[in-house]
C-alpha cells in the first residue's frame, strides 16, 4: 500500500489468488498492464485491482446494452446493418456529427494503440482505452443512442435502432 517490497516477513503479500477470487483474472491483469512503467518494479495493492474491476464490470454491462439494441432489430434492420458494416469508410461520411466526432477519436484512439504496441509499450493503450470508454463511449454515445432509440427505456413501439443503423 505504501510502495514498498512485498515481503512475507512485513505481511504485505497480495495474494493472487485471493485476488482473482474477488475481482476476477482479467481485473488483475489489467491492473497489472496499466500499472507497467518501464523498467521499474509492478507496485500492486488491492485498490489497483478495485478500479479495473469496475471499469470491466462498466465494459460487460455496455456489451449487454449494445447487444439488447441489436437483438430487437427486424430482418431489415440487421440487413441494413450488415451493409453499414460491409463499407463502413462510405458510409461514415454520412453518419450524424456527434458520431463523426467519436468515429474520428475511434481511428485516432486504434492509431495510438497500434503505435504503442509496435513499440511494446502496454500500459499506454490500457489506459487511453479505459479513458476512452468512460469518457466518450459511454458518456456521450450510449447516452445519444438512447435518445434516438426512444428515450431512457430504449425500446419504442417494439422495434429500436441503432446509431449505426438509424431507419
């Protein structure tokens, strides 16, 4: 807790798997790839493994939202959504401006992360995604494509759309 060794003697060993059975293996391990400086020791407590976990709790329950709004589309729809993605670069162009905005912090976001691990430095990408996430993704996206899908319940009459796939 106070940046020092783990010693048995002085009783502050993290335990792993005490950890893992608390908040998970992949908590634990994206603590410990964000918390990766270079060259120096992994200070790990059990507050660095809090915060991932419930930033990958955060992650499972937009995947859930996402996949709700996806699951009540009708067969034109999906049909539609499946051509968006097929020439995603043509049809970005056409997309609202608050999408444009997070499609263009997207690409910039997935060019850094590239950069970073071609220089095998993780820690960097661990953390602009989580920032992302928080800060673009689910503040701002998730939040719009409620208002377009019919309000905060997001279902309207039965039927939804998406941001991607507006009617």
């Amino acid at each position: 807790e106070k940046n020092n060794k783990m010693s048995k003697s002085k009783g502050n060993v993290v335990d792993p798997l005490e950890v893992v059975g608390k908040y998970g293996a992949d908590a634990l391990r994206f603590s410990l790839l964000t918390g990766v400086t270079p060259g120096q020791d992994i200070p790990l407590s059990i507050r660095d493994v809090e915060a991932p976990h419930r930033f990958l709790n955060k992650l499972w329950h937009l995947n859930r939202y996402v996949l709700s709004c996806l699951e009540h589309l009708n067969g034109e729809q999906r049909r539609r959504v499946g051509e968006i993605w097929e020439d995603f670069e043509a049809y970005e162009q056409k997309l609202p401006f608050p999408e444009r905005v997070f499609s263009s912090k997207l690409h910039d976001l997935i060019a850094r992360t590239t950069n970073s691990f071609e220089r095998y430095q993780l820690a960097l990408p661990g953390r602009w995604l989580w920032e992302f996430i928080h800060d673009e993704f689910a503040s701002w996206i998730v939040e719009i494509s409620k208002t377009r899908i019919g309000g905060q319940g997001g279902r309207q009459g039965g039927t939804t759309t998406t941001t991607a796939a507006p009617q």
